[in-house]
C-alpha cells in the first residue's frame, strides 16, 4: 500500500449506515456489554471480599481471567459506540484504546495455560501444591503473562512513534487496528507470535490434560473435575482462536453475501468479541461449589462470611 495515496486526514472510504442500523447494533452491543460485565464485576467482587478465594492461586488466576475479560468487551463497546456516534477517533486516543484491548486479548490463552498448569499441579503434585502455587509465585506469573504480551504489543507502538509524523498522532481516523498501526511487517510478524504463543499454549493443555487424564482413571473425583476443567480451557482457547480468524471468516460470508459488508462486520465482531466473554463466568462463577455459594449469597444479599473457612461441604 502507497502511503502517499492516504489522505492528509489519514482517513481511508468509509461507508455510512441508515440511523435505525446503528442504533440496533449498538443497543445489542451496549446490553450484552452490560450484561456480561455485570456477572463478571460480581465476580471480582466476591473475590475480593472473602479471604478464602484471594489467597487461593487458581481463583487469583481466574479472576485475573474475568478482569481481562472486563477490559476487553468495555473497550470493544466504547470503540464501536464512539465509532459509530463521532465516526472518527483521534489517532493516540485509538491507539490507546486499541493496545489495551490487545493486551487483554493476548492474556488471556497465556493465563488459560498456566490455570491448566495449577490443575495439573494440584492433581499430580497434591503435596507439592500448596509450595509450588503460592499468592506470590501466582502474582509473579501473572507479570510475566503481561511482560509476554508487552512482546506482542509494544513493537507496534515503537514501530508507529519511529515511522509516523507527528501529524498523524494529532488526525482522525476510523479506529481500526490496521488504520492505526500500518507499518508493512506487522502482519508477518503478528503471524510468527500468534503461532508461537498458540503452539506453546495448546501443547500445554495437551500435556496437562493427558496427564491429569492419567491420574483421573484412578476414579478420583477432584481429578476428573481438574480434567473437565482443562477441557473448558481448550474449549474457551478455541474461541479465543476466533479472533485470528476474523478476516478469513468475513472474507468467506462477503463472497456469499457481496452486498452485507457492515452487517457481517457486525456479526463477526459480536461472535469473536462478546460471546467467548460468556464462558469464563461459567467455568468457577457457576461451576466451582465454593465460588457458587458465595456468589449467590452476595448477589441475593445473604448473610455469608469467611468465619469458618475449613468447613467442608
């Protein structure tokens, strides 16, 4: 692409929806936001309040999880709702929005992958657990989780303040990532970390899944538990998957339908983006007995307290 076929206002075509499509779409975007993060900040919020789960490794790395989960469908919805009512957004203002939501979205299969590690820690190495997943080792991992996907993010952000003028930071544009970050080389190199991070992270699940299925033949309860567990990791690390497949998947309904480009858009977006956000609330919010119990007394406001935290059900 010709840099210097680009329009002094950085813009590139854009095509213009009726009123009524726009509000449609983002009355439904604003709602499932609304109602996903609602369920999450529960989530967060029965975390915090009781002792027994902020000193617990797997629920730290869960709610860990949910917190990306709230950062990327709010700044999802606040690009296409401001998208939608200015149509163009200030560069820097874009790229902010858009690093952060890649950093919540490159977080999440790492920590899916190191909450298949805890399982199978807790399952193979029983006596060991409570040495090797510790609060602090699991707030040291969670940093590295960062650290690994500053790799993925922050080349782009150098590349765009070492190549762009200063006028282009201070331009509008629609905000998309392609529009923003337009350096030659960052789809190849997006390519070579995707499929190193995805290799690295399915090789874990695998591992830790065939293992724990080991163990699990033994009949015992917790580790067929543990092995379900791992298969809704993978399950929710295929749909984050989705995400790598969001051009393949327009550019497979724009050739059966030639004439639906924003409404494909649209409903790609809502599959890749909002819907995988579903399933993190089910695999502890409503899955785990001991999340679920507490859950269900902060959200209906029932007595409940962390007096008798050894108490087995």
């Amino acid at each position: 692409m010709n840099l210097s076929n680009i329009s002094r206002n950085f813009t590139a075509p854009v095509i213009r929806e009726t009123l009524q499509g726009v509000i449609i779409k983002n009355v439904i975007t604003v709602v499932l936001c609304i109602s996903i993060n609602y369920v999450n900040s529960t989530l967060v919020h029965t975390f915090i309040k009781h002792q027994v789960f902020n000193m617990n490794s797997r629920y730290i790395l869960y709610i860990h999880l949910v917190i990306n989960d709230i950062i990327l469908l709010t700044l999802f919805t606040l690009i296409q709702v401001v998208g939608y009512i200015v149509w163009t957004l200030n560069v820097s203002l874009c790229m902010t929005l858009v690093l952060a939501a890649v950093f919540a979205t490159i977080n999440n299969p790492l920590t899916l992958a190191v909450m298949a590690v805890e399982c199978y820690v807790a399952i193979c190495f029983p006596l060991r657990h409570t040495q090797i997943c510790t609060v602090k080792k699991t707030y040291a991992v969670i940093g590295v989780i960062w650290m690994l996907s500053s790799f993925y993010v922050l080349p782009d952000l150098f590349i765009a303040l070492a190549t762009e003028s200063v006028e282009f930071f201070h331009s509008r544009l629609v905000c998309r990532t392609d529009n923003i970050f337009r350096n030659p080389g960052r789809k190849e190199r997006r390519k070579i970390f995707n499929i190193v991070f995805l290799i690295g992270v399915w090789l874990t699940l695998f591992y830790t899944y065939f293992r724990i299925l080991v163990t699990a033949q033994a009949a015992a309860t917790d580790a067929k538990k543990a092995r379900n567990t791992v298969l809704l990791h993978g399950f929710q690390l295929l749909l984050c998957m989705l995400t790598y497949a969001y051009y393949l998947m327009i550019d497979g309904l724009l050739f059966l339908f030639p004439n639906g480009i924003m409404v494909i858009r649209f409903a790609v977006s809502i599959l890749i983006h909002i819907l995988p956000r579903l399933i993190s609330p089910v695999v502890y919010g409503l899955r785990d007995k001991t999340f679920r119990k507490y859950l269900k007394n902060d959200m209906f406001c029932t007595t409940s307290s962390d007096t008798h935290p050894q108490k087995k059900s």
